[in-house]
C-alpha cells in the first residue's frame, strides 16, 4: 500500500475512532486489545497514543495520587474542587454576604400606610415652610444633599428635596425604609460601601453615588411615617450637636404636618359649616313662602266668601230677633256659634 494511500485511509480510521480513543483511559486491557485487532491498519498509532496516555496518567497519579484511580479501575474518581489562587479568590464574589439588602415591611405596615393616607400629603406640591426645614438640616450637618420623605408602600416620595433630581424612588433602594423600623433613633450610616445593607444599592453605585446618610423618623400617633434625612457624596461622621439639631428639626416637621393636618380639617369643618348654613337658608326662604302662600290664600279665600258670609251673618240675625220663641236653647247656640264664626271669617 503506498504511502498516501495509507495517510488517507489513517485519517478516515482516526476520525471515526476519535471518540472511542477518548475513552481509551477507562478501557481494560482485553477491551483495548479487541479495539486494536479490529483496527490493524493504525495498530502503531494506537500503541504510541496509549503509551504517550499511559505516560502522562503515570505523571499525573504521581503528582496528585488523590485524584485519579489506577489504570487497572474501570473507571476515575470524581475529581475533587481545587483551592482557588488566593490572587483569585479576592475577585470573586461572596455569596454569603449580600452587598444590597431591602427593608422588610413594619409590623405595624397597615395601620402606618393608612396613617400616612390621612394626612393627604403624599404627590401635593411643594410648601416653603419644609423646603426651608430642610434647607436648614443640610447647612447644620453640612451635606450637599437631603430629604423629607415619606414611605409608601412600594415607593418613598420627597415632600421636599435637595440635590436630588427625582420625586420618588422605589422603596427597595430607599434609605429610609431602614430608617422607619427605629421610630425614634437617628440612622447614620457613614459609608454605605462597607455597609452590607446599601453597598451595592442603585442609590449608592449610580446617581446619586449616596455614600453618608443621616436620618430621624417622623413619627405621628406612633407610626413612623418617614424621615428628615441629609445625604452626601462623601463619606463623613455626624456630631453629637447635629444629630441633635437634625432631632429638633425633625419635631418641627412633625409640628408641620400636624398643624397641616388640622388646618385641613378645620377647612373642612368650616366648609360644611358653610355648606349647612346655606341649607338652612334656604330651608328658611321656603318656610317663608310657604307661610306667605298660606296668608295669600286665605286673603282669596276671604274676599270669594265675603258675600256668602255677610249673608249668612244677616239671616243669623234675622232668625234670632224675629223667631226666638220658635227655637230651642241648643238651635239658639249653634244660630249664635254661625254668626261668630262668619264674622271672624270676614274680620282676616
């Protein structure tokens, strides 16, 4: 046989025997020589493949015993994970330990949300009085950024805002759901890149890159409804003296709501109010026309009978002076009792 016809007949036999000689390491000795016999045309290929194999498994299970079994098993043990590099092992991430962790709902959710709905403050515009608060928090604690917001049930909303350019936020990214679980504990969270809970919130990773934060719930008839908090850019500490200041500022944006809540309802008394006393005016207007119909009524009345009335007067009068005898005490009553009521009749 020539040599290229040989070349061309190897390369046909290597492919189609290419995935048998994968499983050439786990084969028996008896399996490898009726693998050969049934292919004697790359008998020479095959010894120098198993040799080179044989060769490397013997390296390999001298370096890493544990690893493979012998070539006399049938088969390899499960290879066990290797250390990661430690080089490596610093850039992988830690699934234990989750960098962005939302706030749960409050036990007290329900009540809180429909606290928050009473005070109908939530998408109304904003008022001076709380964007001057606020103002006055971030100068104190020297941020650039801050807040008065409140959590919805899957947002927060900004009554007021400062460096920020949103209205709203989801309830998952915000600060302030932490806030509100501690109704009268300031928040301070220094650096949220070392703190688990925000380090790789969308807040903190994009815009607007949050890195200190500081907050004071607002809490009314027991529900924190939300927080006055100052943001930064920066990572930075917060004095003794300003949390004290932002405390104090938060009951001022508590006095806020609440005079806000009973002006609303003092507008609304006084709209009923007015609403009841037009009522009553015009109760009073038809009372009025009622009474004047009724007089009109009678003034017609009066003057359709005037003549039936004066005659039965005057034939009254005639029966008792010229027919007195011919009349008992009772006919006399009831002619006298006619007469009277005629009169009176024409006297309205």
């Amino acid at each position: 046989m020539s040599t290229s016809t040989r070349e061309v007949k190897l390369k046909e036999n290597i492919k189609r025997s290419k995935k048998v000689l994968q499983r050439l390491c786990s084969m028996r000795s008896e399996a490898l020589c009726n693998f050969i016999k049934k292919y004697p045309e790359i008998k020479n290929s095959i010894k120098e493949a198993v040799e080179s194999i044989n060769k490397t498994r013997l390296i390999m299970e001298a370096q890493k015993p544990n690893k493979f079994r012998s070539m006399e098993l049938s088969q390899k043990v499960p290879l066990q994970a290797e250390k990661k590099p430690e080089h490596l092992a610093k850039k992988l991430p830690d699934l234990k330990r989750m960098k962005w962790r939302p706030a749960e709902k409050t036990s007290d959710e329900e009540e809180r949300i429909a606290e928050l709905k009473s005070l109908d403050i939530l998408d109304t515009e904003r008022e001076e009085v709380f964007d001057s608060i606020l103002w006055l928090a971030t100068m104190v604690c020297e941020t650039g950024m801050g807040a008065i917001s409140f959590v919805d049930k899957g947002r927060q909303w900004f009554k007021s805002q400062k460096g920020l350019d949103v209205d709203s936020t989801g309830r998952d990214e915000a600060f302030c759901a932490h806030a509100i679980h501690q109704p009268d504990k300031i928040m301070v969270v220094p650096n949220a890149l070392e703190d688990d809970r925000f380090a790789e919130n969308p807040l903190v990773t994009g815009g607007p890159k949050i890195r200190f934060y500081a907050s004071m719930p607002v809490t009314i008839a027991g529900r924190s409804l939300g927080t006055l908090c100052v943001i930064d850019d920066k990572a930075k500490t917060i004095t003794e003296t300003q949390k004290i200041a932002l405390n104090i500022l938060r009951d001022i944006t508590k006095s806020q709501l609440l005079l806000r809540k009973k002006f609303k309802n003092l507008k609304k008394t006084g709209k009923q109010i007015y609403e009841q006393r037009i009522i009553m005016k015009e109760e009073k207007k038809r009372a009025e026309e009622a009474q004047k119909n009724k007089e009109n009524f009678f003034r017609h009345m009066a003057r359709v009978l005037r003549s039936p009335l004066n005659s039965i007067v005057g034939f009254s009068k005639l029966l008792k002076e010229n027919n007195s005898r011919q009349y008992s005490e009772e006919d006399l009553e009831s002619i006298n009792s006619i007469a009277f009521g005629s009169k009176v009749v024409l006297l309205q």
